[in-house]
C-alpha cells in the first residue's frame, strides 16, 4: 500500500472546503499516510469564495495557495506538481464530492506499476430542467469502468487521476491548452504516444455542481474553441472532427452551415431556456465548430 501521497485541488471560483475536510478526514485515518493537501487558486474572481477558502491553509497537512493570473487549467496543474513533495499525485478538481468512505484507499491499494490510474466520477442529485446535469447523466452510462477499460486513452479526465509525481514532471500537460476543455484529451494521447499505461478503477467521485444553461452553453462554445484550435493534434480524439469530416466527405457540410447560420440564434435561446433536446445540443455544437 502507497505510504506517500500529494492531494492536489486546482480551483477557479469553486467553494471547496467541504472537499478538503472530508479528504483531511480519511487521510488522517490511514496509519502511517505521510499526505498533504495543496489547493491553488487559478485567479479567482469571487473574493467571497477566495476568503472562504483560505480555512483551507489552517487545517491539518493543508496549503492554500492563491495566484492571482489565471494561467488555465493545464498549466495550473503542472504548478501543483511542481509544489507536491511526495511520491503520488493525486489530482481532485474542486467542484467534487466524496462518495466512497474508502476513496483514498482505493487510490493507496493500487499496484506500484500502475503509474496512472483513473477512478471516474459519478453523477449526483437531480436537476430536471439543468443541461449540464442531462448531458452528464445521459453520458454516465457510456462512461462504467468496463466501458472506460475499452478505451482507456480516449476516456480519461483530470477530474480525478493518480498519477506517479516524478512521471508527471517528466510528462506535464500541455500548457498551450490555456482555454476551457480539452486538456485532459491531449493528455490520454500524449501519455499514450508515450506508451505510458492508464489504469481504470471504480472509484468515482461525485459530480453534483450543474452551472446555469447559459454559462453551460458558454462553456460549450470555449471548448469548441479549443478544440478547433488544436485539431490536428487532437483528431481521432474527438467525435466532433470526426462527424465534421463525415459531413465534408459527403458534402453534406455546406448544408449544416447554412442551417447553423439561419438558426443559431433561436437554438442557443432554446438551449439558455431550457428547452432544447441533447439532440438539438450536438447539432449546436457541430454547426458553432464548423463555423468557429
């Protein structure tokens, strides 16, 4: 069993005392677990939340540490690897919950070999006129652990992954993603063009915090941004290149266009309200990244 280990919560206006006490609770119930728990503001811009979680620093093993220049969240990460002084990393994003009273357990149990584990997350709660909270429920299906073990590459997220610390400063995230999304995508491919293995497990943590549909739908279009920017690297990796090509192959790319054109307007107010179907949200977003 692991005896060494670095909690590491990047955070950008998220509350996330509750996370580090219940982190704080099983770690020190663990004999012999030499831990710590850094979390790193990434240029928060609520002061409410940024005082708030400075509680943080004067808890057991805790740092709280605040940088006022949101570098993103690749780079944000690869700081907190930087600041870790133990053997394991192990990355919470910070609008998480703990589910499993044996969560770090779990993590401590793995064999030593696996150098990158991914435990997954679990959807929480019911919000029945939330996007975000359908788009993630809809797709929690496809994302079991035997599904991720399929593809273990192609589903891998930074929300919650154990990773050895000196194998992540030899490999840190690619700081060009500054934008929201797709950095824990190019991660699972750059780790696969290193031939590094990434171990799933069933040991998920909670997702319960769904933004409003229009902040949803903003950060939709952030990540479509994103991901136009760096599709070359990221093509195979992302069903939305992928039905554009199919799109262009068949000439059918100039219609979708021309429908987004006309209609973008009333499908985004749709979506803000609401009132639009996961169906009506992918065609959004495939109509936003070819035009983007």
């Amino acid at each position: 069993m692991k005896k060494s280990l670095s909690i590491l919560i990047p955070t950008r206006n998220d509350d996330c005392t509750d996370l580090v006490k219940s982190l704080v609770e099983q770690a020190a119930s663990i004999q012999d677990l030499d831990y710590e728990i850094i979390v790193a503001d990434d240029g928060s811009t609520e002061g409410t939340i940024i005082a708030g979680n400075r509680m943080v620093g004067s808890l057991h093993n805790c740092r709280y540490i605040v940088r006022k220049e949101n570098v993103g969240r690749a780079a944000i990460r690869n700081f907190l690897a930087q600041e870790a002084k133990n053997e394991w990393l192990l990355f919470i994003d910070s609008d998480m919950l703990i589910i499993n009273s044996h969560f770090l357990e779990q993590y401590l149990k793995t064999e030593n070999q696996e150098m990158v584990i991914y435990g997954g997350y679990k959807v929480i709660g019911r919000k029945l006129h939330n996007l975000r909270f359908h788009y993630e429920k809809t797709s929690e299906r496809k994302h079991t652990c035997r599904k991720r073990r399929e593809h273990p590459y192609l589903d891998f997220h930074t929300s919650n992954f154990m990773i050895l610390r000196s194998l992540m400063l030899e490999h840190p995230l690619d700081i060009n993603y500054r934008g929201y999304g797709y950095e824990d995508v190019a991660y699972g491919k750059q780790l696969k063009d290193a031939e590094i293995k990434i171990t799933h497990i069933n040991n998920p943590v909670g997702f319960s915090k769904f933004e409003n549909n229009c902040d949803f739908i903003a950060k939709t279009e952030e990540s479509i941004r994103t991901l136009k920017a760096h599709r070359k690297e990221l093509y195979g990796y992302s069903r939305i290149i992928l039905f554009a090509e199919k799109l262009r192959k068949y000439h059918l790319r100039g219609a979708i266009d021309s429908l987004y054109r006309r209609s973008h307007n009333k499908w985004r107010k749709r979506l803000c309200e609401g009132k639009g179907s996961l169906l009506l949200l992918n065609l959004y977003k495939v109509g936003y990244y070819i035009n983007s």
